[in-house]
C-alpha cells in the first residue's frame, strides 16, 4: 500500500486507512519489539499520503492498540507497558559476550542458554530481571560495537 498512488484532493475516501492501520496493529501485536518498525512504516505512509485522512486512521488504530496493549499489561502483571516480561532477556540473549561462540546460522536457537541466564539473575520478579539483562545488554552493546554489528550480519 505504500507504494501506490495517492488519491487527489476531493476524492471519496477509500479502506487505505483501515487497511494500513490494521497491518500496522497486528504486526505490533505479533511482537512488541517491532514497534519500533510500525511506527517507521506509519513515518512513510503519512509522507505518501501527505496529511490525508486515511493517515489519522491509521495512526488512531495503532494508538488504541498499543493502548489496550498495555492496559492488558498492567491488569495481568501490574505495569503500564507496550513491552513484556521476557523483552530484556531476549534482547540480552542476543547481545552479550558469549553470543558469537554459542551462536551458529545452523542452530538458530540458543534456549539451551536459557538455565544460564536464569541462574544469573539476582531478582525473582521477572519484570526486574528484565530489566536486569535489557541493561547489560545495552551496556555490552556501547562497550562492543564492533562485535555487536557482526552478531547483526550473521543474524541477519
């Protein structure tokens, strides 16, 4: 949809909006992590559509979900977030020190990881181990840059 034409001034409004915004809802619903994608893909599709309506319902569409996306969140585990419990060990499975050695193109997945890690944390709330494993990722991210930018080639 973002690369059709854009609709003249005057014309009667079509299902672009809908369309796009549902797209948009359900791949931030298929991972919080790629809301950061939305919100890029929204960035061109206002571009392309240059202040149209169907950018306003699109843009309503994916802030109702993130809405009661988080609200979901508070009411089954008490914090107000569009993340979830497991987003900072995920991040940090794929950003530390032993990622390049455990990691192999052939064998995409490093669960068998996951007892080391767990024994690692000092919290039994899962929202700050969490938070725990988000913030040494990050530091290891700023620290390593250059082996951060080659586990993103062989991920990818």
């Amino acid at each position: 949809m973002l690369f059709f034409p854009a609709h003249e001034a005057g014309e009667k409004p079509d299902n672009e909006g809908w369309l796009f915004g549902l797209g948009l809802c359900l791949l931030f619903l298929a991972k919080s992590a790629y809301l950061p994608v939305s919100l890029a893909l929204l960035l061109c599709f206002a571009w392309r559509t240059r202040g149209r309506m169907a950018w306003l319902v699109a843009t309503a569409m994916l802030g109702l979900t993130m809405l009661c996306w988080a609200n979901y969140q508070w009411n089954t585990s008490g914090r107000f977030t569009l993340g979830t419990s497991v987003d900072g060990f995920n991040f940090y499975k794929g950003n530390n020190e032993k990622f390049l050695e455990l990691y192999s193109p052939a064998c995409t997945k490093l669960d068998s990881f996951d007892g080391e890690l767990q024994g690692r944390s000092a919290s039994r709330n899962e929202w700050e181990a969490s938070n725990h494993f988000r913030g040494e990722a990050l530091r290891y991210v700023v620290v390593h840059p250059l082996s951060t930018l080659k586990a993103v080639a062989i991920k990818f």
